[in-house]
C-alpha cells in the first residue's frame, strides 16, 4: 500500500464515521478532515517525480 493509498482510505473511513455520527459539530469535521487527508493524497501524487514513475528501457 502506497502512502496515497493509505491517506484515501483514511479519508473514506472519517467520511463512513461522519455518515454514521448524529452529532452534526463531530460530522462536519470528519468531512473536513477527510478533505484534509484527500489533499494531502494529491500532495503526494504530485511529489512523485515524472523521471521516477518513467518505465525504464533495456
């Protein structure tokens, strides 16, 4: 598993946990912090340099 994988996955369990909550106050900020988390995702997918992900020739 990737770090992007593990920060999406976080971000889909504060979204399930912020569906299943009736607190409104603690809903909104596992929604908030399952955009943080998809963010920080974003943030890694783009630190990967394109020479790193190129396939390599023989």
């Amino acid at each position: 598993m990737t770090s992007r994988d593990y920060l999406l996955s976080q971000a889909e369990y504060c979204r399930r946990a912020a569906a299943d909550t009736a607190d409104r106050f603690v809903a909104q900020e596992l929604k908030s912090l399952a955009h943080e988390f998809e963010a920080m995702a974003r943030g890694a997918l783009a630190a990967i340099s394109p020479a790193s992900v190129a396939p390599q020739s023989a």
